[in-house]
C-alpha cells in the first residue's frame, strides 16, 4: 500500500513521510488531521463516513492459518479454539464468537508476532493477511513456511483503500490517485509492486 501510494504521490510531485501509530491511535490522528492519509478498509471502520476515500487498491485476503499437522481442524468447528488476531483490527465474521466466548481472542501487535505465538503453540490459529504472512515468514529466519497451514479460502476479503483526513481538502490528491493507480495497472507498475512481496 504505501509503496503505490508513493508512487501515485511522486506522479503527482508530492513527498510522503512515513509515521508509525498503534491502529486505534493511527485512526484517531486522521480523525484529527495530525496525519493526512492511512491505509485501510471501509468495512473495518465504525463510521467510514468521517473520512474520505479512493478506490480500492488490492483485495485484503485474512485467512486463518495453523500449525502444520492442525489442518484437521479447518473443516471442525472453530468453537473453543484460541485465535490471535492483531490488537486494535476488528474481525467481522468472528466477532459474534468472539463476544459470546465460543472462540478466545489473543491479541497480538502485529503479524510477525502472530506468527510467533501460532509456531510456539500459544494459540490454535491465528487470522491475518495471507500475503503478508508469507512475506514476513520469507524475510524471518526463525520462521519456515513448512511450520504453517493457510486454509485455502480466506475468511474475510476487504477491499484495502486509502482513507483521508477530512482536517484539510484532498479532494483534488484522491482524484489524481485513482487516475494513476488506473494507469499503474495498465501500464504494469502495480504488478510489479505487488511482485516485491511475493
């Protein structure tokens, strides 16, 4: 996401400086402008209303994955499994689950931490991007793809957007990113951004 964005951003003869929040204070600095812009999707904000959008850029796939040999378990019921997610993400077609404690949530701050509670049997499975996941297995040498099982078909699927802060007008910024993530499609600079992670 942020690789397209400062690609669509450099088209456009802007610069983009990088901060790091947690997730729920990320959304409340673009709330309060004190940043611009945070990748995101709609379905996953309580009032994505407040803010405003561009088009979907890539589908975000958050797919169950668990131990190797614990596949069994994908076409069991997930009732009185323990699921770690990321801490401040919302998680739609678990939350009913979540709430009423049939699942236990287990929350982590990011994926690779995930990946670590799921490889050292602290968690039945953990929710989380697909792509990511086997990205951050490849760049982590104390994690092997053979230790994990990736269900086949994600749980969820979102559309990943950019949301703005509506603090300041971005209107005329948003409108030439669609345009240009159009044209990076077209023209292959998107695959082969997509290509880095693979």
């Amino acid at each position: 996401m942020i690789d397209t964005l400062r690609e669509a951003a450099q088209c456009a003869g802007c610069t983009i400086k990088i901060v790091h929040y947690p997730e729920k204070r990320s959304l409340m600095n673009l709330r309060e402008g004190i940043v611009d812009v945070y990748p995101k999707a709609q379905e996953w904000v309580a009032e994505p209303n407040q803010f405003d959008w561009t088009a979907p850029v890539v589908i975000s796939e958050d797919t169950l994955i668990f131990r190797n040999g614990d596949q069994t378990r994908v076409t069991q019921s997930l009732t009185g499994m323990s699921i770690g997610v990321v801490h401040g993400f919302s998680y739609p077609a678990l939350k009913k689950l979540f709430a009423c404690g049939s699942l236990q949530r287990h929350d982590a701050h990011n994926t690779k931490n995930l990946l670590l509670m799921l490889s050292r049997g602290h968690v039945d499975a953990i929710l989380t991007n697909r792509h990511v996941a086997k990205w951050i297995i490849r760049k982590s040498p104390n994690l092997r793809e053979a230790e994990f099982y990736f269900a086949k078909k994600p749980l969820e699927n979102a559309p990943f957007r950019f949301a703005f802060t509506r603090k300041s007008d971005h209107s005329k910024f948003i409108a030439a990113f669609n345009k240009e993530i159009e044209t990076m499609r077209k023209d292959g600079r998107f695959q082969a951004i997509l290509d880095r992670y693979k």
